[in-house]
C-alpha cells in the first residue's frame, strides 16, 4: 500500500512511526524526480486480495484516505 508521498522526510517518518504504532510493517524510500527529493512511504506486504482490503481499511482508519494498493 502506498501511504503517501511526501516532500519533507521528517512526514514521512512521521507518517512511518504511525503506522509502526498500529502494527503495519512500513518502508521509506527516497526517490528523486525533475531534480527534486520525495519520500514515499509504503506499507504490507499483503498476501492476498482479502489481505490487501482488510490493510488498506485499518491504513484508511488512520487517516490515509488517500492509501492505495501498489505492487513495487
């Protein structure tokens, strides 16, 4: 699931150690795009499509109503 992406990392840390809180295993990867720096915080793995929904709506629950499923 990808939590968000976020331009300071201190957010996606915080975004991160929230979910950590919960339970949900998360990463942090730092990407770059037009010379620019991003954080993207994504959260699972999820091993199955009942997996994946019942994740993403306790991801949702926390306040990440923009949280989808991505497969990388």
């Amino acid at each position: 699931m990808q939590i968000g992406i976020f331009s300071q990392e201190a957010n996606a840390k915080r975004a991160a150690a929230q979910l950590k809180t919960a339970g949900i295993a998360s990463a942090i990867r730092t990407e770059t795009a037009k010379g620019k720096t991003f954080w993207r915080v994504v959260a699972g793995p999820a091993a199955s499509a009942a997996d994946r929904a019942a994740l993403l709506a306790r991801i949702k629950g926390l306040g990440y109503p923009d949280a989808y499923a991505v497969s990388k």
